[in-house]
C-alpha cells in the first residue's frame, strides 16, 4: 500500500544526502501520517476506543505507514531508508530512536509487550517487494502475506492483551484474506509499479496477460480471475472471523472493524461485477457499519 502525502509533508527532501546515508528528516512528519490515518479506517473502532487504547494503535499505525513510504513512494535509495528504519526501531525498543514516530513508538512497544521479530517483518516485506516483482502460486502470494500483513493483527493483539497462539492464527487469516483483498483493488496501481500480486499460475490458467491490468476495463476473462481471488480471501476472511467471538470488550469491538471491512470489501467487488479497473471497488460505510454491528453481536458468525 503507498502512502501519499502532500507538499511538504516530508521534512528532509532526498533521500541522498552527501554521504550516501538517510537522515530521520527523510520520513514524513507525524502530522501527515495522522492526516492520513484520519481518512482511513485504522481500525474502523479506533474513534471510539479508550485513549490508552487509541494512542497505542495511532504509534502502530504511525509505524507502519513509515514502513510503506520507504518501500513504495520515497525518492532515492529505498534499500537505505529500510536500513535506517530497522535501525532505528531497534533503537525504539531502547528508547533512543531518532525518528519522532518511532520514539513514540516506545511507549507501546514496552507497555504492550509487542516483540520486535514481531514489526520487524513489516520492514522485511518491503525489502521483499525491492526484489520480488511476481509470485508464482498463490502459496508463494501467502508467505509473503506472513510478513506484509499477519504482523500487523498480532500486534495489535498485543496491544489488547490477547496474542495467544490460537488467536494469532486465526488473525493470520484475516491478515492475509484482507491483503489479498487489498492487492485485487489495486491491480493497476500495483502494476504501474511493475508489481503483479495476482498468482502467475492463476493469471495463465485464466488466460490473462499483464497488459490486462491496465486496461479501462477488466475483461471478461480477468474478471473471472478477480473473482476466482476474492472469493478465496473471502473464504480465508470468514475462516478467521471466529477471532471475534474469542474477544469481548475493546478487543471485540476493534477486531469486529476489521473483519467487516474485509467483509464490506468483498461485497463491493461482488456489486462491482469483479471489475477494478472500471469501478473503484471501496467498500461502503454503511455497510461496513452493518457487518461491523452483525459480528460485534453474532461474534464471527454469519
């Protein structure tokens, strides 16, 4: 996912400096990430949770966006930038990160028990897509799902105080159903990039070329492949939505925002006949809000 950010949002300028090494100044400011937060839905609770609770999600979400910037839009030496940010989470979990995101990260870090194997796979992600352009199978697709996005719901079981293996598993699920939902969105951006996260077995067995991708419109024959993908993270997202119901409380209520924007998702590229290209599938707030309020009550179940 890239993040976009505006004029000036940046505080350094190039990534390159005269001896080659990035500066803290090279991230964007805090200001901006919030920003940008606030037109997201991290997680769709996040408004209404305890304070405590709110400020440690914002730190995470602060995190991973950085991670984002320096994998996908920052000029320069993009390999360096996620040098530096290893560093200096490192530094985080010692208090003496330089970067103001992540010293702010190390409230949470410390108070939430969050591991830093943990984070550190987000970082890793990034360096993956530096390198890796296309993936062959779909179980390929999801070994990079276990560093691109499982992470980011352990962490943020964590923070709840429930990252027990089993739950963790079944966050895994929803993780990756939402990145795969994530990546069908964005088959064009992606591919403009040079990045083509729909399986090449599965883009062969439909008969689609990457020139498909950016067409006005999804053919008939990638339309079927859009489909044939979101109707498998639609399995994966249901087959961990059970996480719900093993939560109650804060937990319960922030979980239930995710899952219901998978959810939310999925029937937009149902109402949007499976065509990303023609119609820019996002799912709607209402009914987000509806299957958010259904899995608060019902726990996961349909």
């Amino acid at each position: 996912m890239v993040l976009s950010l505006p004029d000036g949002a940046v505080t350094g300028g190039d990534s390159e400096h005269a001896d080659g090494m990035p500066r803290s100044g090279d991230f964007p400011r805090s200001a901006a990430v919030l920003a940008r937060m606030r037109s997201e839905n991290f997680p769709v609770a996040s408004r209404i949770l305890p304070r405590g609770l709110r400020q440690h999600l914002h730190a995470l979400y602060g995190f991973f966006r950085l991670v984002d910037y320096a994998g996908d839009e920052a000029p320069g030496n993009r390999a360096a930038l996620l040098d530096f940010l290893e560093v200096d989470l490192k530094r985080a979990y010692h208090a003496s990160a330089r970067i103001p995101m992540l010293r702010a990260l190390t409230p949470t870090v410390a108070e939430c028990a969050i591991p830093y194997d943990v984070l550190v796979k987000l970082i890793d992600a990034n360096r993956q897509d530096q390198r890796v352009r296309r993936y062959r199978t779909f179980t390929e697709l999801l070994d990079y799902c276990a560093l691109s996005a499982n992470p980011v719901g352990e962490a943020v079981l964590h923070v709840f105080g429930r990252a027990e293996p089993a739950l963790i598993t079944l966050s895994d699920r929803v993780c990756s159903a939402l990145q795969v939902l994530e990546h069908c969105q964005d088959i064009a951006e992606d591919y403009r990039q040079d990045r083509v996260y729909l399986p090449t077995e599965d883009m062969h067995r439909f008969g689609c070329q990457e020139q498909d991708l950016l067409a006005d419109r999804a053919s008939t024959r990638l339309c079927g492949l859009i489909r044939y993908e979101v109707d498998r993270a639609r399995r994966m997202l249901e087959a961990g939505a059970p996480l719900v119901g093993e939560l109650s409380g804060m937990a319960r209520v922030a979980v239930a925002g995710y899952v219901a924007g998978g959810r939310a998702t999925a029937a937009a590229f149902f109402a949007a006949k499976h065509d990303p290209l023609r119609v820019d599938v996002r799912p709607g707030r209402w009914r987000t809000f509806a299957e958010w309020g259904r899995l608060y009550v019902l726990g996961g179940s349909w």
